[in-house]
C-alpha cells in the first residue's frame, strides 16, 4: 500500500450521499508527507524534459507550484471560467449535473512546449482533458499527466492515456 494513504484523509458523504472525499489538505499541512510526495513526482519527471508544469486550479495549485520550482520551470494556471485576467481559451466539460468550464491564457504557451498537467485526483477524467484541449488551443503538447490519487474505476487514467497522454499517480482508491 502506498505510503500517501497514511495521510489522505477521508471523508463520506461530502460534498453529496454516496461519495467518497478523498481530502488531500493532510498531506498539504504535514512537514512530512509534502516534501516527500514533491520529491517523488520531481524524481519521476526530472529528466522527462517537461518544458512548463500546468496546474488546476486549485489544489494543482499548491502542487504543480512546489513541482515546477524543483524542476525549475515555469508554472501555468488552468483556472475556472472567469478568473483569469487576460485574453483566455475557454473549454467546458461535463460534471456528474450540469457543466463546468475552465481557462488558461492564449499566451501562457509557446508552439510546441512539452506541459505536465498536475491536479491532485483523477476520477473520470473530465477535468484533466479538458485541461489537455486548452493547453493543445494555446499551442503546448501534453505527453504526462500526474496525481497524487487515482479512481481507476472511474476512467480518467484510462481517457488520457488513449490521448497518448502517460500518467502517473502515487495511490489508488476502488469505488467513487
Ligand atoms: P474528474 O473530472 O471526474 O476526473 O474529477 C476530478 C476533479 O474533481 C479533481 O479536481 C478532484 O479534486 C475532484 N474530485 C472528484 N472526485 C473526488 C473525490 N472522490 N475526492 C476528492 N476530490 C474529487
């Protein structure tokens, strides 16, 4: 088992009856398990030749930041809709009732950087690819995907590697 289980924290029934919320600020808070889950995806990715990191908004955040540092490249937010300040790609994406849509600046990218796409968990996969659209409309490629927890069942892993994009996560979780 995975030593990240230790600190995920999880919790039921949020945000709705049936789900399992798999709460990552516990890794986030300890002086520990941050460090150590940085350095493992800095490890993976250091001779990959990641050109930027492109976080989603918001825990991608807080991990594509420490990873970009490490590897010393720049950082690209993938935000919600309305957010960013300049001009933006838009590309929406289903959620379990409804739409959501997410942004990235038109000149976040330059023609045929290689972009590592960071979030901190994969469930089907919606999110991510819209991720990957936005940043093939600003001009990037996307070869790698990382985070920290997949929900195999659910299909994300499965979606972007059919978009010839590699993954790679450090926990697995059965179920929602
Ligand atoms: P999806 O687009 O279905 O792959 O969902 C991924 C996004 O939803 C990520 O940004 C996650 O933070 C969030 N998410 C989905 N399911 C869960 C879950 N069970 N626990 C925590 N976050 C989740």
């Amino acid at each position: 088992m995975s030593w990240v289980k230790d600190y995920v924290r999880t919790i039921p029934d949020y945000p709705k009856a049936g789900i399992l919320f798999r709460d990552v600020t516990t890794i986030f808070e300890s002086d520990v398990a941050y460090p150590k889950m940085i350095n493992e995806f800095v490890d993976y990715y250091k001779d990959k030749g990641i050109d930027k990191v492109a976080g989603i908004e918001a825990r991608g955040f807080i991990l594509g930041g420490a990873i970009a540092h490490m590897l010393g490249i720049g950082f690209i937010t993938i935000r919600k809709a309305g957010k960013l300040p300049h001009l933006t790609h838009k590309e929406d994406y289903e959620l379990e009732y409804g739409t959501d849509a997410l942004e990235i600046h038109i000149d976040a990218i330059e023609e045929g950087e290689n972009i590592l796409i960071v979030d901190d968990l994969i469930a089907t996969g919606g999110t991510a690819v819209a991720a990957l659209k936005l940043i093939n409309k600003a001009g990037g490629k996307v070869s790698e995907a990382c985070f920290i927890i997949d929900l195999p069942e659910l299909g994300g892993t499965d979606k972007l590697k059919s978009k010839n994009c590699n993954v790679y996560t450090l926990a697995e979780y059965e179920g929602l």
